[in-house]
C-alpha cells in the first residue's frame, strides 16, 4: 500500500511539474521574466530546476539555452543570447586601487560629498534594490576625473537614508551641464522616480506635471551592442566589459540581500565595480571614436531607460 501511495504522490507531482513547465515557458515566450524580488532569471532557472528535475525543467531549460525574453517594461519583447557559464579560472575585473570607494550613510559624510556631486561634470549611476515600489537600497555614483577615469565611487545608503539623498539628486536630474552614464537604465530609472516621490516631495510617479524630472543618462548599452554587432541581441554589462574592455564583471554579488548592512566586502566591491566600468568603458569608447570626449558633450542616446540586462 505504501509503495502504491509513493507511486501515485510521484504521478502528481509529475503531472503538477508538466503543467508548471507549460505554463511558464507560455509566459516567459509571450514577453515576462522569471525575475522576482531578489532573484533574477538565471537563479530562478536554478531553483526551477533543483525542484522539478532536468526532465521536467527540460523545456524552460532549452528555451534559455539559446534565448531569452525581458521583463515586459512597456516595450516590444526583445530577445537576447544567453551568455555561456562562466569557469573557474576567468580573471574577474578587480577594483583599481588608486580608486576610494566610500560608504555614505550619514549626514556628516553626505556633507563632504555632495559638493564634490554638484562640482562633478561626469558621473556613473547605478542601483541596487530589494523590490520594485521601495525605491533603491543602494545607489552607486562614480565620479570621473579631467582624464575620463575614475576619482572616487561613493555608496551611498538610500536603503537607511533616503531623505537624505533625494534633494540632491532631483537637482542632479534637473542639470544640463552634466553627463550621466548608466547601462539598460529602466529600472534603475523607475527606482529612483521612486525615491523622489517618496522622499523628495513629489506625491506621485505617474507621468504628468506633478511627476519629478527622469535622470537623463547616456546609456552605453546600445554603444556597446552596435560596436559588438548585436542586432537581435542585448549584451550585458559583464559581457561588454569582457569583450571591450578584456575582462568581465563578477555578477556572483547580483541577487544578493542588498537590504544588508553592513554591506559585506564583496556587495561593496560588486556595487562599485558597476559604477567604475562606465567611466572605463566610456574612456574606451571615446578612444574608438564612438562618444564625445569631453565630459557634459552630446546629449543622451537614451532618457527613460530601456530593457533591462544587467
């Protein structure tokens, strides 16, 4: 009898498995993501596949062997080649180490670097977050130098203090003279419509002419993916630096708890890193002819933000 009620449990489960599989592999070819809160695409193919088995994880697994489909941002689908796995004897991109990289959580500290925020006409963004709806956990900005390099990267903690950020950065968003970097800038651009109405007197995100200013950036994923020949495809930040720059990102830090503090070595390396490689990539690509040299030249190739590949 127990052997009998094992064999029909297993039944069920393959029967709930197979439904589980078409269901999502219909939703993830009409447009949507398997991303939810912490967990990107990739580790929820992981956790999918620890709970089903290959066989019935089989069918997802191959649609993202070779393609994948972005969250729905309000955009046409777009399709991307799933990067190769990664092995354990890549050189990972490592921070430079005349580059300070300062956690700013406090008044005090917030008070030494915003001038040099407001001085700056070249500046890296970048967010980490938790959940859409909260505005960003942590926002990295790196300042670039007279070069086009890198002069600091500062973390700063909108997670624990968000009011204390926000007026300066919507005056930030409302300059001209500056350049701001960013890569597949969507949703940090949403994160930080987030915190300008949350913390900056804006009552509302909806478009309209209550809603605060979008951050105008020039993002250099679509740079990149000209440069690198994708035409049907979006190359992620890791694989433009590799590919451009001679070695890729860590992204073991990606989905990590960034509600953390204090932020472990590894999320404050990562974060940074994020940040730094714009102005890196940025100086690259200037050298190939492919963006202005001059900080603050040529407006942005993109506004709002675009599908998301990080």
């Amino acid at each position: 009898a127990r052997a009998a009620s094992e064999a029909a449990e297993r039944e069920a489960f393959e029967e709930l498995g197979k439904e589980f599989a078409a269901l999502t592999l219909a939703a993830i070819e009409a447009g949507h993501s398997l991303r939810r809160h912490l967990r990107d695409d990739e580790a929820m193919l992981g956790q999918i596949r620890e709970t089903l088995g290959d066989d019935l994880a089989a069918p997802i697994l191959e649609f993202y062997a070779t393609r994948a489909t972005l969250a729905d941002l309000g955009e046409e689908p777009v399709v991307r080649i799933q990067q190769l796995p990664v092995t354990a004897d890549v050189s990972f991109m490592e921070m430079p180490e005349d580059i300070q990289v300062v956690f700013v959580a406090d008044a005090e500290a917030w008070a030494s670097v915003e001038p040099q925020l407001a001085s700056a006409s070249l500046l890296a963004l970048d967010t980490e977050w938790w959940d859409s709806g909260q505005g960003p956990a942590l926002l990295q900005v790196a300042i670039g130098d007279e070069r086009g390099g890198c002069a600091a990267c500062f973390l700063l903690d909108t997670l624990r203090a968000p009011g204390l950020f926000a007026p300066a950065l919507l005056r930030l968003a409302r300059r001209t003279d500056v350049q701001i970097l960013g890569w597949s800038f969507g949703e940090d651009q949403k994160r930080l419509q987030e915190l300008f109405c949350m913390h900056a007197g804006h009552g509302s995100c909806r478009d309209g002419p209550e809603s605060p200013p979008k951050m105008c950036v020039l993002d250099l994923q679509p740079v990149c993916c000209r440069l690198l020949n994708r035409t049907s495809a979006l190359v992620s930040l890791g694989s433009a630096c590799a590919q451009v720059l001679g070695r890729p990102l860590d992204k073991a830090q990606q989905c990590s708890d960034w509600r953390r503090r204090p932020l472990s070595e590894e999320q404050a390396t990562y974060a940074a890193l994020d940040a730094v490689a714009l102005l890196m990539l940025r100086a690259e690509l200037s050298r190939r002819g492919l963006l202005p040299t001059r900080p603050g030249a040529g407006r942005p190739l993109l506004a709002a933000g675009g599908p998301m590949l990080n």
